[in-house]
C-alpha cells in the first residue's frame, strides 16, 4: 500500500528543490494573553523529514495542530504545491492530505482499534460501507506497517499499552494517505524496537515523497532521521539548518539562547549510611535482585525493556507482591503491601506512565500540584490556600515551568510543561527515597539540566535516588553507580564516573545474566 499516487510529481525529490509541498507563512496563534506562535514561516518539502523543534512551550505542538487544521489560527497564509489554501477545520486538513499524530492521543478508548482507524477517516467513507468487518479490512494494511499485525482489529483500544495506543494513532494516520504527516513526539511512549520499526516507517514515507513534520526533543533522533532541522523559541521562527551542515551544540544555542554543559557529572553525595538495602528481591517481574543505596547517593537502573528496571520500584512502592527476599529502609525491614504504606515509611515514587497516573485536566496547576502534599496540608481555609500557593511557586520555579499562571488549568499547558507539573508533584513530597521512572522524558534540553539539579539538590539533602532513564548518557550523567538488570536479575554493578556506555549496554544485552555477575569499578 501507499505506493506514490500518480500526479504527485516528487517521486525523484529526495532533497528541498523546486516547489515546496507546504509553506506556511506569518502564522500566528494566540490564546487569550498568551501568544503561543508569532509571526512563523515554515517550508516542507516533499519527501523530507523535518524536525521541528524547541524548548517546552516553544509553540510546536500549536503549529502542528494549526497545519493539521485541529486549532483555528490568530493569522496564516498557508499553501499546497503553490496553491493558497484555509484549512479551518481537520477535514479541510485530510481533503489536502495534511494529518497530525498529537503528543496528547486522541483516540476513542472504548471504541476497537479498527473503529479509531477508520471513523472520520475520509478515505474509508468514500469506499466502504460501515460495517464491522469492512473497518477491520480497512484497517489491516496500517496496522501491519507498525508492526501491530497480531493484534484484532476488533480490540478495544482502552485495553492496549500506552505505547500501543500510539501506534494505532501512527496506523490511523498511515490510513489517511496524507502527504504531510506531523508527528508530534511520536517516539516518547515507544520501546527500542517500536521506535526501530517507526523510523522503518518514516523512511518509505521519505521515499514515497511524503512530507514528515517531526517534532522531538531528543537529539539523536534528529540526526538519524531528519534531513532539516527548524527551531522555535518563544512562539517565534529562529531558523532552519539541514542536518548534515549543523550540530548539537548549535541547535541548543538556537533554542535555548546559550550553551549547556553537556560534560558535566553531578556532585559526588554519597555518604556510608545505607538508607535502602534489597537482597534476593522476588516479584512476578524480578527473579533476584540484589543492591543497596546510601543516604545522599543516587543510582541508576539501567537495562532493555522487560529487563526489570520499573519493577524495582514497583516493588518498593508496594504495587507488586514481594515473592521473596527482604529489603531493609533505614535500618528497619520493609515490606510495603500498597503505596500507601510506602509513603507513609518515607518512599515516593515518579511513575513512568504518567498519563495513567492523572494529572486532572480541567483543574489548575497549582490544584495538581499540591495534590501529593495535601495530607501535610491544613485541609480547612486560608492556611491550606496559602500553603499551596507557596508550594506552588516553589515547584514552578524548580522545573522552570511556563505557565501563563498557577491559576491556569493544565490542558493549557504544553505537553512538556504537563510533565513538569507531574514531577513537581513528586518532588514535593518530603521522602527519604525517590523512584524516579524516565524523569526527564518529553522536557527540553534546558529543563532537563534543571532536573539534574533538583536530583543533585536531593542528594545533597541525604535523600536516596533510584533512577531509571531511556537514556543511558542521563544515567552516567546523574548517577553515582549504574546498576544492570537483566531479565530480572542484577547483571552488574558500575561506578557511574568510570564506565562507558559500551560497557552497560554489553551487559544490558548479554544472555544469561545473573550466573555471572560482574562487579565493576
Ligand atoms: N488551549 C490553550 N490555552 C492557553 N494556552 C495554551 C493552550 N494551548 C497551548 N497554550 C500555550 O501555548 C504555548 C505553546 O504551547 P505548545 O503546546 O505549542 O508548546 P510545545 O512547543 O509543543 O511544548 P512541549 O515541548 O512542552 O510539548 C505554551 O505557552 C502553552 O501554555
Ligand atoms: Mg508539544
């Protein structure tokens, strides 16, 4: 499927010459007070992927939706193979064959898999009936693209991973054969291999002369994939370099406005006092599990997908059942039975899949904020407000948030700025020992050396940190030892200040783990 259509004329264009596919001219959106976009000008080329990007609150999410016709502009003077166009609506959008994958999924979730492809889907309606099994028929080809061929068209979509869920909204858009596709931090929920097969995708699309709008924080991806590159900041067009003529440290200067230290490694804070001993831990995902961590120290989890890592403080936070071992906190033993009883023994724990985990939409920053302290909080009245108010503030101005106001309610903010507000959340809590799942995942470049310092800044206090990240560069940053999980077992246990990558990833990936168990560094 999705051999060119005939008439396209770009079935040779591997790289921006002649005509642009889309243009996009003096685009400008504001909600309110908030300019949001000012005055932006963007050429996509068939077959090219161009990355979009900038820090949290940059505007690119709002551009996208503006192309994609799911968010009226302020002002645009939008054109498609030269010809001037208005895309008012999402159908405008899909009748010129422009479709966005949105950060936030916009799925139906108790609707099948097949329903979500093929309602609203302008292709499907000229040429089928509705009838159950045509939508599955329909379906079919997209979801074999991604890589979701075993699944039944017919399960509903509530029921699917996270990470599955966005490959339905990739299949959905791969349906609608459009020639401009915005992805928007399409990646963020994925797993190694899903990502792989993503980027499988994106590269037919190149070749079929697609145009590929894709938004992302993450570096590495921009330059495998992306043949230009534009940034924003602050709502406003700063520029747009091909890949192969720029770098990573000119990008962040373009979004940011300055260098990051990208060799920095955080303070050493370790002391002698063990705070978290585990020995032969045993869950339904961890066969034996084996590590301590001291007061002031942080440690990373670092391993594939299924390796374990999630688990760790799954059990910690009392959400699996110990099948065997023991673990000790603070000299006394722990076997937390829910989170509660963890919370109450001093543990807090960031969860990866923070969606689920419910930041509530339609109430204020400031509201989900404080929802993690609000036991400590004097419930009744003025002093409750005030608390809150206090909090608040001081969470925003530790991740930096952009918000147009505590007051603002969270459906307002970006998708970087949600997180943000998430990991404030958790960070409010006063814990002697923090599970941070992903914590950087879906911020900027900026915000992210801000969540380095606030991970510093626990340690220096003489918290424990336990940290997972999808970034093995970030743990060798933060960490002060690496610990290797592999197929639920300890496969090995670095000095985060003297290991390479290669080394983690050797024993990330190595088979049987667990009958030899190196101790490095
Ligand atoms: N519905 C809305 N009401 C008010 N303000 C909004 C709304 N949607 C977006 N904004 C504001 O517009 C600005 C740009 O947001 P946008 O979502 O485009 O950022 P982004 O670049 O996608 O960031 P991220 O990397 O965090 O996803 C932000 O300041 C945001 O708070
Ligand atoms: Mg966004």
């Amino acid at each position: 499927m999705n051999a060119p259509r005939p008439g396209h004329g770009y079935d040779e264009v591997m790289t921006p010459s002649g005509q642009p596919l889309l243009t996009a001219r003096g685009v400008s959106k504001h909600f309110g007070g908030v300019v949001a976009l000012d005055d932006v000008s963007l050429d996509v080329f068939g077959g090219e992927v161009h990355a979009l990007m900038g820090e949290n609150g940059a505007g690119k999410s709002t551009l996208g939706k503006v192309l994609a016709g799911a968010l009226p502009p302020t002002a645009a003077r939008l054109t498609i193979d030269g010809k001037p166009v208005s895309i008012r609506n999402p159908l405008d959008a899909q009748r010129l064959g422009v479709t966005i994958i949105f950060q936030e999924l916009d799925l139906f979730a108790h609707l099948s898999i097949a329903e979500n492809i093929a309602i609203g889907n302008l292709r499907y309606q000229e040429r089928f009936a509705v009838s159950y099994r045509a939508m599955a028929q329909f379906a079919r080809p997209a979801l074999s693209r991604v890589g979701l061929s075993e699944l039944s068209p017919h399960t509903p979509v509530h029921s699917l991973s996270v990470a599955q869920q966005q490959l339905v909204a990739i299949a959905r858009a791969l349906s609608m054969n459009a020639r401009v596709i915005v992805f928007d931090e399409s990646t963020s929920a994925l797993t190694d291999e899903a990502v792989e097969r993503l980027f499988a995708v994106i590269d037919q699309l190149r070749r079929d002369g697609v145009a590929c709008l894709y938004v992302t924080h993450k570096m590495d991806e921009v330059f495998r994939i992306c043949d230009r590159i534009t940034v924003l900041r602050d709502g406003r067009y700063v520029g747009t370099r091909p890949a192969k003529q720029t770098d990573m440290a000119e990008l962040v200067r373009m979004m940011i406005g300055h260098d990051v230290r990208s060799d920095a490694h955080a303070a050493a804070c370790a002391t002698d006092r063990p705070l978290l001993s585990i020995n032969n831990l045993r869950t339904a995902g961890l066969r034996d599990v084996s590590l301590q961590v001291a007061a002031g120290e942080v440690v990373g989890l670092a391993g594939l997908v299924g390796a374990g890592r999630g688990e760790v403080g799954r059990a910690l936070f009392g959400l699996d059942p110990i099948l065997g071992g023991q673990m000790t906190l603070k000299g006394q033993p722990y076997r937390p039975h829910t989170p509660r009883q963890a919370m109450k023994r001093g543990v807090a724990l960031l969860p990866r899949d923070r969606k689920a985990e419910g930041l509530m939409m339609q109430m204020s920053v400031r509201e989900n904020a404080s929802i993690a302290v609000l036991d400590s909080l004097n419930n009744l009245g003025w002093i409750r407000r005030r608390r809150e108010a206090q909090q608040t503030d001081h969470v925003g101005r530790q991740t930096r948030l952009k918000a147009a106001a505590p007051q603002a309610v969270v459906s307002s903010l970006s998708g970087g700025n949600q997180q943000k507000v998430l990991i404030g959340r958790w960070l409010l809590r006063e814990a002697d020992l923090y599970f941070l799942d992903d914590p950087t995942r879906g911020v900027d470049i900026g915000a992210k050396e801000d969540i380095y310092a606030i991970i510093e800044d626990l340690a220096r206090r003489g918290k424990a940190v336990l940290m997972v990240s999808s970034e093995l560069p970030e743990l060798l940053r933060c960490c002060d030892r690496v610990v290797v999980l592999n197929e639920g077992r300890v496969a090995a246990d670095f000095d985060a200040r003297r290991t390479t990558q290669e080394q983690v990833l050797t024993h990330a990936t190595s088979a049987a783990a667990g009958h030899a168990r190196p101790q490095a560094g």
